[in-house]
C-alpha cells in the first residue's frame, strides 16, 4: 500500500510539471484575488433597490425608461457569427497569450464592420448610479463623452444627447430588461455583469449562452449594437469568455466588453490588445480604475493621474478601442481608491475626469 501510495504521488508530480512547462502563458499583471472584493456592493445594489422600488423611481424622475419615439433605430453593419475552428472540441480551453501582434482567434468574424459603436466619433461614457441627476449636464456637456450606463434597464429621464446603453446585469433584471429593451429604447445593449465572479451576475458560460440566444440575440433584428457580457482581468475571466464564444455558436457579437482593476497602465493596454487579437472585435471596457485589489499599497494621486493619462492616450489613440468608462462617478466609491474619484463634493467633475472627458 505505501509503495502504491508512493507511485501516485510521483505520478502527480509529473503531470503538474508537465503543465507547468507545457501550459499557457500567463496574463501579465492579472488581479490575483477578486473573491473578497467590497466593491461589488456598490452600484448594483442600488440599481437594484431602484427596480425594485418602480414607483419611486419613476416618479422622481431619476431613473424612467427612455421614451420611445418613431424614429428608426440605427443598426450597425458588424453582423459576426463566431463558429469554432475545424480542430476544436468542446473540451477545448482557448487561452488569450500573453504576447502577440497578429490575431490568434479560433473564431472569425464573417464581416467586416463599417461602424466600429462608438457615437459621433467620442469614445468616453458616464458609468452613473448616484440616483442624482443635477450633475448629468455637466458631465454629459463635456466634449469626449458619448454614453451612459447605470448597470440596470433602466435610463435617466433625461439623456442630454448621450446614447443610453440598457444593460442584463443578470437573472434578478430579466423582467426589467424584456418589459423596457424593445425597438426604439436605445441603440445599444450591454451584455452581463462579471459573470465569472460569484459576487456578481455570477452564472456558467452555458447559462450565459442561453440568456444572451434569449434576451439579448434577438435585439440584433431591432438594430441594436450588441456588447458582451464583461468579465474580471483575471485567468477566470478569460477562461470564462473563452467557453461562452466556444458555445455561443450563432450568435451576434458587435464588440468585447472587460473590466480592468490594476495599478499598472501597460497591463491595461496589453490585457486590451490580447482581446482584440483574440476574438477581432471592437473592444468596450466598462469599468476600470488604477486600483490594488491584490494587496499592498495603492497608487498615490500622481500615479493615478499618470495611469489615466496613460490610458486615455491609448484608448483615444486605437482605432478598435471603441468605448471606455472610467469607475468613480459617484460620491462613494465603496473601496476603491478615493484619488480615481471623477465627482467632486461640489457635484463638479474632478481634474481627473477632465482626462478622460475632456
């Protein structure tokens, strides 16, 4: 027995060599540890207090649906059908390499896009959930912004001329989302929240798949611009995408969406250009922030600054990085770093936000 014993533990060994030496690269600069994340707290639940409580919302003016009207939607011409490589199975891990310039995807689009999503040329938008409008016009007047999300269905009363994405955050919106995302809404859509991360929309790529060829695959034919679902900058977002494209066969992909929380601008754009090069698509990122959730010290205010500088010279620089919201449009930012705040107490944009806003 203990020489059977013996023989498996040397035979464990081996193997976790051999994948140690014949395994993907790693991502560079990847969080390493999102489980116990506070953040997670923020926004969405009070997006959800505002769905649950409809009468409220509706009647103070702060977060009603978008008025339909008769104007046609505009539709983009990125119509992708992502089908999977000859040599794939469905066991297959597609991993994103750490280093590439040329695209590595087991997927192609079958067309190329004529729009890339981005609104009258400005690649900036307003990741808004304060519940108070009175600031929006400010933000919303400043020359690079083009959109605004609030992690829900649901619209501010008034958009002051930006494009207003619905988002299915997950499985507690269904019924919001069918009863407001219809013809007319908007012109976009948001795909999930994080699904990857058990504090968020939390689901398998599969069920993923299933509420995507549901709810939002067939917005296509309404003239909806389509945005995946946004996972984490770590391995399980990666892995996690990587099974919704494998499975998701037939389905409308107009641009990749991500979330990026890390202290290191060149890991932004690297992580970036590794999903460009992956899946040939428009890249959106949804929240982002110069943010140490993996221990130690955080960025001071100089480094913060140097980041965003970083980042949006790039980000206004790239022609395939369609869309980018900075995390920090609100007055609590629920554990992130306060010096990536774009509110000021004054309800004015911070030095900051002019960066990235303009």
């Amino acid at each position: 027995m203990a020489a059977l014993k013996l023989f498996n533990l040397l035979a464990l060994a081996s193997v976790a060599l051999l994948a140690f030496q014949s395994g993907p690269t790693s991502v560079n600069a990847l969080t390493t540890d999102r489980s116990h994340v506070a953040r997670y707290a923020r926004a969405h639940d009070l997006a959800a207090k505002r769905r649950r409580d409809t009468t409220s919302s509706t009647s103070n003016g702060r977060c009603k649906p978008k008025p339909t009207d008769s104007s046609t939607v505009a539709s983009s011409s990125w119509t992708s059908t992502y089908v999977a490589s000859p040599t794939e199975t469905s066991s297959t891990t597609v991993y994103v390499p750490a280093s590439t310039s040329t695209t590595s995807s087991s997927y192609a689009a079958t067309s190329t896009p004529a729009s890339t999503g981005s609104s009258s040329g400005k690649k900036w938008g307003l990741a808004w959930n304060n519940g108070n409008a009175d600031y929006l016009p400010t933000f919303a007047a400043r020359p690079n912004v083009g959109f605004i999300y609030t992690w829900s269905p649901y619209l501010p009363s008034n958009l002051y001329g930006l494009q207003g994405i619905p988002m299915l955050w997950g499985y507690d919106q269904i019924s919001d989302f069918q009863s407001l995302v219809v013809a007319g809404y908007a012109n976009y859509v948001l795909g999930m929240n994080e699904p990857n991360e058990s504090s968020q929309s939390n689901m398998s790529p599969s069920d993923g798949v299933s509420l995507w060829q549901q709810y939002i695959n067939p917005l296509k034919d309404q003239g909806y611009y389509l945005v995946s679902p946004a996972c984490t900058n770590d391995q399980t977002g990666l892995d996690w995408m990587a099974s919704f494209f494998q499975e998701c066969s037939g389905c409308h992909i107009d641009a990749v969406a991500f979330h990026f929380y890390g202290t290191d601008a060149q890991a932004f754009i690297t992580y970036a250009t590794q999903l460009h090069n992956l899946y040939n698509l428009p890249i959106w990122v949804t929240e982002f922030a110069d943010q140490n959730f993996s221990g130690g010290s955080q960025a001071t205010q100089d480094e913060v600054y140097a980041f965003a500088s970083t980042v949006a010279n790039f980000v206004d620089s790239t022609e395939w990085f369609t869309v980018a919201f900075p995390f920090g449009l609100m007055s609590d930012l629920q554990g992130v770093n306060t010096d990536n705040s774009l509110l000021g107490s004054d309800d004015q944009p911070t030095s900051l936000a002019y960066t990235y806003f303009g």
